[in-house]
C-alpha cells in the first residue's frame, strides 16, 4: 500500500468514522471471549462484493469487548476482522439487520513453530517475526496494521492463525543484519514444525579466563562496534566462562574486553563475527593500600571514597569507619587514583602504571578541609530568583610544562562535577567543599549567557546577579528572506576580528541576536542559497535593523563513485572567507549530487565516509565562473600495513592514519592492533605522510552515579611512505621519552 493510498484511507477514517447522520448507520458488534481478548483487534469496512485488491472505508482498532461501527448507509457491507494468532474473519452485514448486535468470533488456526538459527548455527534471541499473508489477495491491508511475533531466549518462535494448506512469507527483523524472509506452506491437518536459517548473520563467541586459564563466570564482557556508528553492548559470561553476541554481518569488526570486580580486566582484543574461539584473559588485581588523614589535625578520616580510574571504565571503593585506612584490589589497567569525602578537597594521583606490581602503597594522603559558600542566583533586572541555574567551581591547577594535558582534564572534569550546585526555587545554591583560597566560579542559567565571578578567601556568602539576554539593548535583528520577499530558514552569522556569533533562523526568516558594540559582517546561508556580506555598525543600547536577501548564485555538481556496499559519505562545503561550512549533505551514496546557492569565493569540498575514508578538493567560483564540477573516487584498490614499535619493543594504543601528499586521493586510517600492527585499505596509489597517534582515555565515576570520560589524542610520529598495490611499511617509532 503506497502512502498517497494510506493517506487517502486515513482521511477516509477521519471524515466516516466521527460522524453520523442521513448517509451513515451505527452498527452495534461484540467479541466472542477467548484468550486473546480483545489485544489487537483490528475491523475493515468494506463494499459488498469486495474487488479484487479492495481498499476498505476504513480501519478501527477495537478497544473492548462490545464496540459500535459508524458505516456508510448502503444496502450490505463486509467487515473483514483481524487479530494476532487468529484466523482472518469475514462477515456480510445487511444495513436491515443494523440495531441487531452481531458477533464475530475468531478461529486460532494452524501454527508454525520453530528455531531461528544464525548462519553459523546458533539460536537466535528477540528477533522480530512478521507474515505476509496470501489468504486475504482481495484485500489491501493498510502497513500500520502489522502483527509482530519475537523468538524467545532459545531463538524459538510460535506463529498462529495461519490457514491450512495456504503459503505464507516470514519476515525476519534484527539490529545489525540484513533481515531475510522464508516461504513456508502450512500442511492441511496436523503440525507444522520448521526452523530458519539465516543467510548472513554470525555470532562472536569465546570464554573468559584468569591468568590460570581457568574460566570466569559472572564476568561483564564488553563489545565495541561501527554499523556505520559506534555502538557498545555488554553481555555477562555463563557458569563456563562462556560469553557471545551478535548476530551481525560475516566479518563484521567488533573490539571486546571483559572485566570481573574480582579477578581483573582484559586487554582490548580485535575479533569478527563468525569467530567461536576468543579467548578474553583477565589480568589479576593490584591491592592498593595506604592511609587517608585531616592534613590539618593529622586525625584518621573514617568515611571516603577511592575511585580507580580506568580507560574502559572508573570503579569506586567506599569506606564506612574505616579508621583511615585503604585497602582495595583494583584493576591492572588503573591509571589514576581520586581519594574525596564530602567535606575535604579531592586529592589526585595520577599517571600510574600497575602493570608490573602485585601491590601498591600510596602512602599517607592527607585531605584539606574545604569551606562552604552559599548564596543566591537572580535576575539582575527583575530581581527574582533564577532556578535551576548551574553554579560550578572554575578549576585552577598548575601543571608542568610536561604534564599530560589528559590529566589536566581529568582534574578539571571532576572537580567540575563534583563541585557544583543547582538552584533552588528560591535561586539559592551551595559550593562545597571549596579550597582555602579565593577562587573563581561559573553560573549559567536558560536564557543567560555564562558568567564567571571572583570570590575572596573570606566570602561566605555571594549572592550572583544575571543579566537575561532578552533583556540586553544592543541587538541586530531582521528578516532573511528570496528575492521574491518570502521568508527563508537557515542560519545567520556576525564576523568580526578574530571569531563570529550565529544563530538558527525559523522558518518565518526573522532573527534577533544580542550582541556587543561593534562592527560586524552579517550573512545569511540557507538551503536556497547565501546572501551576500552586508556590514552592520551597532552602538550601545542600540538595535539595529536588517534584511537579508539570498541568492542561488554559485553552485558545485558533485560525482561521488566507488564507495562499497553499506558504505555513505557526507559532504561539506567549507568556505575559506567566511572560515565555516555553508552547506552539508549527509549519507550521499554513488551518484552526482547538485549543491547550489554556495556563493563565489574559495571552498573546500571535504568528503568522509562512514568507513572513515576522506577525501578534499579546493575550488573556487566566480561571477565568470560561476559553477564547478568535482569528481570523488573512493575505489582506490591499494593498501598499507606493518607493524609499529618503540625502541623498547612496546607500541602505542592509538591510531595510523594515511594522508595523501596529492590534492583529490583519499586518506584513510586504522586502529592499532593489541599485537602493534596496522592495515590500512582502500588507498590509492600515490605519497601519502604516515601519521601515529597515542590514545589516552579514562572515565570518573561519580557518587550520584553518573560518569564523565576524557581523551587526548598525542602525535607519535610522521614518515613519508609511497603507496603501490600491497604496501608493507615497518615504522620504528622514537622512544615514548623522546616524546614527552
């Protein structure tokens, strides 16, 4: 059923179904009791004798036993019944027999029953079955009457209300692969037992281990995947030891870890759908020990929290009259420590490396008391209270000169976290703990713009004025709008030295932006084209008016080829004047594509795919030139790979990416592998500069339960390489010290 023909019905439903008159009858019906009820219950009306493919007056889903109809008066309709695991019902009614109640009692039919396996064999769980039925060809049923059937955790299903001796079409629906369907036909008498298998859908399994090769129960198993965007999922390992997941597509990449609160964490292991022999080996536990004290009465601190701080995951160790003390096993792959309490400042050890120690000793860690600041957030024009504004401590920390800036973020994201308060309904907040010195904190609040305040060391007290941006004076507003004077959405943008400010334009083409005194370069870019550069002088408390008229003028054909099957690209056009994108189209596949009304001046077209492939070509347009066409060739055959390593024979966990030396060849890149290899496909031939970057990663787990995570990615290394067929380049990388 097309949609103009749903919509059509619809309609048709909306203008029978309310009313009641001289040209429809009411028709009083009641459902036999069965199990089912009245779940799903759906009733065409249709002209008597139905056509061939006859579309019905209209659909109604019946919410109770007894129901009324409202019909058109003609002298005999025929309702057409339809409900899940039953067989389909007919049923004539004479207009004569209307103020009779009349009964449709369903039959349940014959019934399918089955196992849905995956290509490799094994049960499918939650997948979604439909039937495409072939016992009803005169009628069209609408797409939103749609009977939905799930396999259960051993991949059984059990269809029902099938006719005998009739064919039938199973749809299969699952989340990551390619949904297939089975054409069964139902026996006259008897059972119908039958199992599918899918064409194209693996599963990924494998067993957890310690260091002793014995298996894990219990375990939490991890799995990180591209379907084109990155997923994650976790599964928890059996009494064996024994995990899986899927299905997905034959040879989709998926990364896995697992991780017991007990026995440890694994590395990071690259496997793909299909493979039944992963071996996920958790590395043992390190026992952190050592002594928490108030730096200022040198007294034991009894309630706190350690937080070990991993780059999958952050685990939090709470301690109740504990007498100070710390012991907790902790993952190997912990990389940081944060030892807070409610009142105390927290304290951050950071760059760990527990790698090579079966226990560690932290020492004495001596907490500084903080102080409390309260106050209250209001308008600064009204004077009434501004709830829910967010007010923070602005972190200050100095770092080294050789600090990893990760564990600049770190800091600065906790405490950022850990330090702040909502306001109230009377606007109040309270910060705490707070360190002993003047600091500085951030407020922001709807509709008010950020803002940052000093506090002295004395302060107790602080109350915050905010000033809406409603109510500032100095203001450009207007109207974007064609040359034929109709209103048009998209965005506006304010340059200026050194940056701009923009905002989202509705549909109705008008904009109002506060902004500070000055001298700006006001633009429009919308869908129907950009306007051209109108500058705009705006003074204190001044508002300013204008208009913006858009142009189709400028104009790019763009001829995207060799993307592979499941692959999409998007498009950006960059504008090197106005330094921003001024158009962008998501999930282009093979073909040309027109991007009109881009203006004149120098661009950059940027391509990327969902396979991360890039590409990039300049180009420029003119009133003399005022269109360009571009080819983008993604089917480049070629590929690179080796291995990387420091001096020291360890490698970086990061990623290689191949940028080509030649303006329109396409760049790619690759994860680092647990073993330190690298590939890297679908180049072309060509230099290309080989770029290694380390990845640092860690997440905080906070008490309220919420998390925060961080990342750096640091440059390694550069190395020109000439790319031809299949390319293999070993990179010897300088050492990590020569790097810091």
């Amino acid at each position: 059923m097309n949609s103009l023909t749903y919509l059509l019905s619809l309609i048709l439903v909306f203008l029978i179904s309310p009313v009641q008159g001289e040209d429809t009858i009411t028709l009083h019906g009641r459902l036999a009791t069965s199990e089912n009820g009245v779940a799903n219950v759906w009733i065409g009306v249709f002209e008597s004798p139905m056509r061939p493919n006859a579309e019905a007056w209209s659909w109604t889903q019946v919410e109770s036993a007894e129901f009324t109809l409202n019909v058109p008066r003609v002298e005999e309709i025929q309702l057409v019944a339809l409900r899940k695991d039953s067989l389909p019902l007919v049923q004539r009614i004479r207009s004569e027999s209307a103020e009779e109640q009349f009964v449709l009692e369903f039959q349940e039919g014959m019934t399918l029953e089955g196992t849905l396996l995956s290509s490799d064999g094994i049960p499918v769980a939650d997948a979604r079955l439909t039937v495409e039925r072939n016992d009803l060809l005169n009628i069209s049923i609408p797409d939103h009457i749609s009977f939905l059937w799930s396999s259960d955790a051993e991949g059984r299903f059990q269809i029902s209300g099938l006719s005998a001796n009739e064919r039938f079409e199973i749809h299969t629906e699952l989340p990551f692969v390619q949904g297939d369907k089975f054409e069964v036909r139902m026996p006259e008498i008897g059972e119908y037992l039958r199992n599918f298998s899918l064409s194209d859908a693996y599963f990924v399994m494998g067993r957890v281990m310690n260091s002793d090769k014995d298996p894990v129960p219990d375990a939490t198993v991890r799995f990180r995947f591209t379907l084109p965007e990155e997923w994650r999922a976790t599964t928890t390992s059996n009494a064996e030891g024994e995990f899986r997941f899927g299905p997905f597509e034959r040879n989709t990449e998926i990364w896995l870890s697992a991780h017991h609160i007990e026995q440890g964490t694994s590395k990071n292991l690259r496997a793909t759908s299909g493979e039944h022999g992963v071996e996920l080996v958790l590395a043992s536990m390190v026992h952190v020990i050592g002594t928490t004290i108030d730096a200022s009465t040198g007294e034991l601190i009894d309630d706190f929290t350690l937080v070990a701080v991993g780059a999958e995951e952050s685990r939090e160790y709470g301690y109740v009259e504990s007498k100070g003390e710390i012991s907790s096993l902790v993952p190997r792959e912990t990389t940081a420590l944060v030892v807070h309490s409610d009142v105390y400042i927290a304290y951050f050890i950071t760059e760990l490396e527990l790698t090579s120690v079966d226990e560690f000793d932290i020492g004495v860690i001596a907490l500084q008391r903080g102080r409390e600041l309260t106050g209250q957030v209001y308008d600064a024009t009204t004077n009434e209270p501004v709830v829910q504004a967010t007010v923070s401590l602005v972190p200050e920390y100095s770092w080294d000169e050789n600090t990893d800036p990760v564990w600049g973020n770190l800091v600065s994201g906790f405490i950022r976290e850990s330090v702040q308060s909502i306001t109230d309904k009377e606007g109040g907040y309270t910060l705490s703990p707070l360190p002993s010195q003047a600091v500085h904190i951030r407020v922001f609040g709807w509709e008010y713009g950020p803002e940052e305040f000093l506090v002295d060391e004395i302060t107790t007290v602080f109350d915050i004025p905010m000033v809406s941006w409603k109510s500032i004076k100095t203001r450009i507003r207007g109207r974007v709008e064609n040359a034929a004077g109709e209103p048009v959405g998209g965005s506006v943008k304010f340059l200026y030295d050194g940056g701009y400010s923009g905002l989202h334009v509705q549909d109705d083409g008008h904009f109002d932006h506060p902004l500070d005194p000055g001298t700006y370069e006001a633009i429009a870019i919308t869908e129907q084209g950009n306007s051209d550069l109108v500058q705009v002088d705006v003074n204190e408390d001044e508002i300013k008016e204008i208009t913006l008229i858009v142009e189709s003028k400028g104009r790019v054909l763009v001829k995207v080829a060799g993307l592979l099957d499941g692959e999409t690209v998007s498009l950006s056009v960059f504008s090197e004047s106005l330094g921003s994108d001024v158009r962008n189209i998501y999930q282009v596949v093979n073909g040309e594509f027109d991007i009109y009304g881009i203006g004149f001046g120098e661009f950059t077209l940027n391509a990327s795919s969902s396979w991360e492939r890039e590409q990039e070509l300049p180009f420029e347009l003119s009133e003399e030139s005022s269109e360009a066409s571009i080819e983008l060739n993604f089917a480049g055959n070629s590929r690179l790979y080796g291995s990387l390593r420091f001096p020291d024979g360890t490698f970086p966990i990061g990623q290689v990416k191949a940028i080509p030396k030649q303006s329109g060849k396409t760049s790619n890149s690759c994860e680092i592998t647990d073993d330190g290899m690298y590939e890297i496909n679908g180049l072309d031939d060509g230099e290309y500069t080989l770029h290694t970057w380390e990845t640092k990663e860690v997440t905080v787990m906070y008490d309220d339960g919420t998390s925060s995570s961080t990342a750096t990615s640091t440059p390694v290394d550069q190395v020109d390489v000439v790319v031809q067929g299949n390319t293999e380049y070993n990179i010897q990388l300088p050492s990590q010290f020569d790097n810091e």
